[in-house]
C-alpha cells in the first residue's frame, strides 16, 4: 500500500489502514490546525464549532468552519462578514499563543531532539534516530498527534515523508486534524494528481501562470522540465519549481544554532515603484530589523536588501561596514542605498511585490563602538562598503533607540516610533501578530 491516510477525533485514534515501517520515511512535517483560531476555541468552549476569525479590520486567521465560507487570512473584516453573516471576530490572545506553540514544542522534543521549527505552529522532526525507542515513524506521529490532543487541547496534522518538501505536501494533504505516511515506493503516485498550489512557492501569480500554460498538477509539473519552467517563471523559480515537482530536495533537518542573521520582509502585492513606497517599507523594516538586534543584544556589519520583482525575480544587493551597527536610522539609510541601486540596475520594471531587509556578520553588541580618528567618515565610500554616519551623529542615534525601547517595553510597541512607520497609512499586520510569525 502507496500511502496511509487516518484521521483523529478528541478521544481516540482509529487507523483505517496499516502499513508495515516505512524505510527511508522519516521526516516528519506537524502543522497545528487554523492554529490562532482554534487556541481561540480551546480558550472559550462556546466559540467551537463556530465560524470565528481573528483580527478585525483584517483577517489574520479564520477556523475551518469559517474557511467553508470562503473566509481566509489576510481578507478585510468587511469581505469576511459578506460571506459568513455568522462571522464572530476576536481581538487574539497572543502571548497565549507563544505559551501553547511552545508546550507543542516540548511535546515534540520528547521524541527526538532533531527538531527544527519553522514558525510557530509548524515544525520539522528527523525522527531516524528514535525509531528504536518509540518505533516506526508512523506510530511516532501518532503518538505525537495523541499527546498533543491530550495534554494541550489543539489539533495536529502531520505528513512523513523521505523528503522536506513531501513532508510539508502530506501534511497539507492530510488537514484538518489528519496523518498521512508517504511510502518512498510510491512518492510519484502520491504527488502527480495534487494540485500545483501544494508546492512551496506557488503562490497565486505563480498558480495563475502555470493554468494559463495548461499546468495543474505537480505531476505536469514534472513533465513540463525546468526550461520550459524557466521561460515561464525566470531561471530560478523555475528550477526550484521544477526541482520540487520531482520531489528533488536535499535539505536537512537542522537544529537551531546561534542565529546567523536577522531579517524582516514585507510582501507588496504587485505595487507600482515610487520612492514614497520604498522610502516607507524600508522604514517600517529598517525599524523592526534594528529593534530585534538590540533586544538580542547583537549588532551587525552585513546589511541586504532582496527586491522581488512582478516577474518573482528576486535582486539581493549587500554591503559591509567597517564597524557593526543596531541604529534603526543608520540602517534604514543603508537599506535605501541598496534598494535604490538595485532598482536603478533595473530599470525596466515597472512593479515590485516585495522588500526585504536583514543584518548578517553579527557580534554582541555591549555597548557603542565608536569610530577611530583614522577611521574618517567623511572619505568617499569604497568598493562594497557604505558609509557609517559619523560618531557624534551615531552616538545621538544609540540614545534615542534605546529611549524608545524602553518606552515600547513599558507601554506598547505603538506607543512611540519612526515618522516613516508610525504616520504611515498603510493597513499592516498587528504587531504583535507579526512578532509571533518573525520567532
């Protein structure tokens, strides 16, 4: 048998079919279910079994049972009240969420300590060394699934797989509260007939041009071949795409070491490039990026920029500055340098759909470096480096972020800001939602 697929209810586990050990299976993708929303639930009984959604302006996450409406994240609360006149918004309990994402992953901790989390209610486990000791990766998932029912209340769905990629696919697949064990014999039966949004990557642009070229499933997909892919979607999409549609994916599970950089992005649907929206963007990220490093007690000398155009080509530049920096303003101005060379590299494209910023070549920051009298500021900039503003400008900047971080400690991160960030009319994420995704 290819693949065995067994739901869960709140009491008990019923296998509708059993395969002996799957050889080679031993990745583990778990994915908590509509996570934010059925936290909610289990926090008010009387919201189970209802069409809720957290947020309120906009969706930030719906239950299942609001999904059967059409009702999905990132949708306006009036949208979502259209579709489901039963809708209930509410406000989210996000330190609870943290608290129960984290039980979660202690629960997954004792099977295995290859566990590699991917966000909050998503992770990665290698489970090959434990089958020993909880036996084969089927009943260890199971297990996994049980516990967290039981002891925390929220459902699991998990896919196992050989691979990452076919891991994450089976867990999808296996949504709502579902477990789907993938054998190696049968990858290609499993994955040709789902639909090409399964993969990592696709989203709805990148969906909408594969239909419009008769594409659907991953198995055409496959058949199609990373050049016509490439013609269809730029070099590197279109080898990742075609790589992944043939269940190619050599990445490992890997525990999480020292953080090697820290970095923030903000995904722009497909917006016109003005300097009002590039100025703004890097603003707000310059402003969360600066924000952790200091709160992590960590500076940086690396600074990039990635600009994703309307064609999902991606353009990375980089520089390195002598001396590490933490300064929410020092950053965001070199931030705009390296997006603004990266834009007027390419000049020819009118739209771009998303900004990233990140700080890399860390070092613990314990207090400001200051520059040496032969460290001048004010020489022209030398090949792949910018400029550092110059100390007694640095110096003023070092005092007013930690004042305002110490003023966001005590009253809220709204409570005081950037003119760049804080006067800005655009409809973001809360903050708190977002500090949740960025851990």
């Amino acid at each position: 048998m290819a693949v065995v697929h067994w739901k869960t209810n709140v009491c008990s586990t019923t296998l509708s079919s059993v395969t002996p050990p799957v050889s080679g299976a031993t990745i583990l993708h778990a994915d908590l279910d509509a996570f934010y929303a059925s936290v909610e639930q289990l926090l008010d009984p009387s919201l189970r079994d209802r069409p809720i959604a957290v947020g309120g302006g906009v969706v930030l996450a719906a239950s299942y049972e609001a999904r059967r409406f059409g009702v999905r994240a990132g949708m306006p609360g009036w949208r979502a009240r259209q579709l489901c006149g039963d809708l209930r918004f509410v406000g989210g309990h996000f330190r609870r969420y943290q608290q129960f994402g984290d039980e979660v992953v202690s629960v997954f901790h004792d099977f295995t300590p290859r566990v590699e989390r991917v966000s909050i209610d998503e992770a990665f486990l290698d489970v090959a060394g434990a089958v020993h000791l909880f036996g084969a990766p089927a009943e260890i998932a199971a297990a996994v699934r049980q516990r967290v029912r039981e002891e925390i209340g929220l459902p699991l769905s998990v896919g196992v797989a050989r691979t990452k990629h076919l891991a994450k696919v089976a867990s999808q697949v296996a949504k709502p509260d579902g477990l789907i064990v993938v054998d190696p014999a049968h990858e290609r039966a499993f994955l040709d007939p789902l639909p090409i949004r399964l993969i990592r990557g696709v989203g709805p642009t990148t969906e909408r041009r594969l239909h419009e070229a008769g594409i659907h499933t991953i198995g055409q997909l496959a058949e199609t071949g990373s050049p016509i892919l490439r013609s269809l979607l730029g070099d590197a999409a279109g080898a990742k795409l075609g790589a992944l549609s043939a269940n190619i994916d050599t990445r490992i599970v890997q525990t999480p070491g020292p953080s090697k950089s820290v970095g923030s992005q903000a995904a722009l649907g497909r917006r016109q490039v003005t300097r009002e929206l590039i100025r703004e963007t890097l603003g707000y990220l310059g402003d969360r990026v600066a924000g952790r490093l200091r709160k992590a007690h960590m500076a940086g000398r690396t600074v990039t920029v990635r600009v994703r155009f309307a064609q999902l080509r991606s353009v990375t530049r980089s520089s390195t500055l002598p001396v590490a920096i933490s300064t929410t303003l020092t950053l965001i101005e070199v931030a705009d340098q390296l997006a603004r060379s990266a834009i007027a590299d390419n000049q020819w494209e009118q739209e771009i759909t998303l900004l990233a910023v990140s700080v890399s070549n860390l070092c613990p920051e314990h207090s400001l470096q200051l520059e040496l009298p032969l460290d001048r500021t004010d020489l022209p900039r030398t090949q792949g480096h910018l400029r550092r503003p110059r100390a007694e400008v640095e110096v003023g900047r070092w005092g007013v972020d930690r004042s305002v971080d110490a003023i966001r400690d005590k009253f809220g991160r709204a409570a005081v800001g950037y003119a760049t960030s804080v006067l800005s009319g655009a409809d973001r994420v809360p903050e708190e939602f977002r500090e949740l995704a960025e851990r």
